[in-house]
C-alpha cells in the first residue's frame, strides 16, 4: 500500500489480522488556508485500541473531525469497511457504527443516569415511555463495562468524572457503534479515575470494537494502546505497533525527544550561569 509506505507505515503490517473499521489514508485539511493536517495515516480494527498521540495543536481534534464526519478531507481518503468513502455529517458516520465521543459528553448533568443513555431515543410504546425497561438496560449496560450503578434515578452530574465518561461509551456501544473515538477521555481525570476509563476502554475491545483513544498522556495510551499514531503539526511522525516500543520510547516520542534534550541543555546552561553571577 503506497499510502502506508508514504508516511513510514510497516510495509507489511503483522498486526494486520482483524478488519479495519475505518482507515485514514493521507488525510489532509486546511482551515483558512492554515494546514491543520497533512498526509495522516491511521487505521482502526476491530478489537484493537489505536492510540492517537500529540501535543496541543498537534492535529489530533482535526483527525477526529475527519473520521466522525465533522469536517471532509481536503486531501486522502477516509475508506470504511475497505471502500472508499466520503461522510456527510456526523450522523451519516454514526450510521456507519463510527461513533465519537466528545470531550463535553454531551450528557445532561440534571437528568437521570437512565435519561442519559438513552437520551432522545427511549423505547415507547403507544406514545409511552417504557421507564422500566430503560433503567433495566442502563442498569445492565453500564453493568457490562463494569460500573455498578446505585441508582439509575440519581443526576448523571452527580457521578465521577471516571464513570460519566463511561456512561458516554456505554451508550454509544449500545447504540451500536463498532467504532468508539473518544477524544482525551482521561484528560481532565486523576489516576484512579482515569483508571476507570482504561478499564472501559478494555472492556470495549474484548467486545470487538475499535476504539482510537486520543490522548497526551503516553502512559494512558500505553496501558491500553494495541498501535501508536504520533502526530507533530499536523503530520505523522511515528507509528509503533505495541510490540515495537516500550512506555520509555513512547514517553521520549511524545516528550519531543531531541527537543527535549535541548531544552534540558539551555535550562542547565541558564543556571550554571546565574550560580556563576551569584557566587561571591
Ligand atoms: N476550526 C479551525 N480554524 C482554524 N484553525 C484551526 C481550526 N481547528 C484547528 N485549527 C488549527 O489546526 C491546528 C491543529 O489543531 P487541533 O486539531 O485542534 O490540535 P489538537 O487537538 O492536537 O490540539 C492548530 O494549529 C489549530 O490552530
Ligand atoms: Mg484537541
């Protein structure tokens, strides 16, 4: 695959045994003429975590803009279940089982856990909510990921920050999706909390989804991470398949490494001088 090789994809790729879901092949976009993104590969299989890592402005929010159906490519292609396709809207891509979840959630914090997961789309019958039934299903679907819920009646605002997340993941798995973007999920969350969402994100891929977990963070994205997407500027930098790096590597990529090492020097330099000034 040319576009593979083009931005230093393993040629053959030995991880390659469960479909893709969705592929980014050279994806590029530009707003106003400002280049967001160029030439970006990324690819999610079924059952697999892809981590997508980079720092602020790296591009990451841009790629889930292109594989959610937000924006369209101005370069590359999106191809879905190997064909190539373009996405009207979010909601044609949620059609298409790629379903993401924001960083707001898009959860109403007043209202019942229950309401949430179903959120506009409660069973009815004859005009009826069917409230039982939703609260059974919100009850045993949140039970699936592992968050024993004690009551399905209490404010979803009034959950952690680890387990609000979860309802969001909850719902879009049940609603079908076989492809979860989830869009630094553990970014505002501390180390317990967070584990809760690592945890969930395993769980989803025992359950054959696919699931790109964007984060800065190497260590979320190695505790869970199947492949490594690196993005810098707008550009792919590195892809690592779990076995071609350590959580050391991945620290070091993502820090900047050389940069870093510079950066490290000067911060040295900088205070070797002002001990020389200030010695007697
Ligand atoms: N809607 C937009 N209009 C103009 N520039 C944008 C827009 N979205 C992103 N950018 C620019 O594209 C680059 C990548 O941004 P983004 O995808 O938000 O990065 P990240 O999510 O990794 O922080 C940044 O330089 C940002 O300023
Ligand atoms: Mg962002």
């Amino acid at each position: 695959m040319s576009a593979g090789r083009r931005s230093g994809l393993p040629a053959a790729d030995p991880a390659a045994g469960a479909p893709a879901i969705i592929e980014a092949r050279g994806v590029g976009k530009r707003f106003d003429g400002v280049r967001a993104l160029s030439g970006v590969d990324c690819v999610v299989r079924a059952g697999e975590v892809t981590a997508v890592l980079g720092d602020n402005g790296a591009g990451k929010s841009t790629l889930i803009g292109l594989l959610s159906g937000m924006h369209a490519p101005d370069s590359g292609e999106l191809v879905v279940d190997g064909e190539v396709t373009r996405f009207a809207s979010p909601r044609d891509a949620r059609a298409r089982g790629i379903a993401t979840v924001h960083q707001d959630l898009a959860l109403a914090p007043l209202m019942p856990v229950w309401r949430n997961f179903f959120l506009g789309a409660e069973p009815t019958r004859r005009g009826l909510l069917r409230a039982a039934e939703c609260r059974r299903v919100a009850v045993a679907e949140l039970a699936r990921f592992g968050i024993e819920l004690r009551d399905p009646d209490q404010p979803v605002g009034t959950l952690s920050g680890g387990e609000r997340q979860c309802v969001a993941i909850a719902r879009a798995a049940y609603f079908g999706a076989r492809a979860l973007i989830l869009d630094e999920p553990t970014a505002a969350l501390g180390v317990h909390q967070s584990g809760i969402v690592l945890r969930q994100i395993v769980r989803a891929r025992e359950r054959g989804l696919g699931v790109v977990l964007i984060t800065h963070n190497p260590a979320h994205a190695y505790a869970v991470g199947d492949r490594f997407v690196l993005l810098r500027r707008g550009e792919t930098f590195a892809h690592r398949l779990r076995d071609e790096v350590t959580p050391e590597e991945l620290a070091k990529l993502m820090a900047g490494g050389a940069e870093l090492d510079e950066l490290y020097r000067e911060v040295s330099e900088l205070r070797a001088d002002r001990a020389g000034r200030m010695a007697p």
